[in-house]
C-alpha cells in the first residue's frame, strides 16, 4: 500500500526539521501510543495500539531514523512493528522544504501488512492512516507553536 501527502507549515524548515529529526519529539507524538522509549538517537521502540473497524491490536514496533541528510532535509523512517496476529513494515520517505518563514513538509509512505489487518483492505486502511498523520501533525503543531 503507498500513499503520500504533503503540508504547509507556518514556521521554518529548521524548526521543522529539528522537531523530525529529535526522537525525544517524535516518540511524544505517536498517536495511540500505550509506551515509548527511545533507544538512541535513531531508534524508538514503542507499544502502538491500532485499530480499524473491530480489529483493535497493540503492536511491538521499533522506529528507525536511517539516510538521514540535514543539508537537503531528506531522511527515511522505518516501522517494523508486529502483534499477535498482524505485522506491518512501514517505511516513510521524509522531506522538508521551505525558508525562514514557512515550511513544506512532504512524505510517502509504502507499507506492507500481514495479518487481519491487511484482510481488511486498503480503503480502511487508508482511513485510519490519514487520522494517524493528522494526530501526529496536530501534536508537532502544538509543539512548534511560539
């Protein structure tokens, strides 16, 4: 399943950019998250809990920082995550574009389920993806905020 997705954000690409980079800041922002811990500073490990319709599981995921560029504000994000019944490898190419005043913040997503999640189908999937963003990108917002 791939998907992608892009915002404006009112502050700058360095802001931005030292927000996505810290993984204290990432791991304050998972939607749902049961627990967090980060490992290092490229890895977080955490209990996610993710549901679409009646399937509701708590997923054991690491997230990993990898090819992470500060000079053109590229880097990627891998989920491995697995419960009792589902796995899902998720992995996000991240890019910040943007001056002193305002940011663009552009993703895309290819992610690979197996379980009854992935039974499910793409079009719950994507649902219940595009609210984890929003709830992920409200917290950075708040976060950000002067």
């Amino acid at each position: 399943m791939k998907f992608e997705g892009s915002r404006e954000v009112n502050t700058s690409a360095q802001a931005v950019w030292d927000f996505l980079t810290n993984p204290n800041n990432m791991a304050e922002c998972l939607p749902d998250a049961k627990s967090h811990e980060v490992v290092d500073d490229k890895t977080i490990k955490a209990q996610l809990k993710v549901g679409v319709g009646f399937i509701k599981e708590v997923f054991d995921s690491t997230i990993s920082y990898s090819e992470v560029t500060p000079d053109s504000k590229d880097m990627k994000i891998k989920i491995d995550a697995k419960a009792k019944a589902n796995t899902a490898t998720i992995n996000i190419d991240v890019h910040v574009d943007g001056a002193d005043s305002a940011a663009k913040l552009q993703w895309t997503v290819d992610a690979v389920m197996a379980g009854r999640l992935a039974s499910i189908g793409q079009r719950y999937i994507s649902k219940v993806s595009d609210k984890v963003i929003e709830q992920a990108f409200e917290c950075m917002m708040s976060k950000l905020a002067p």
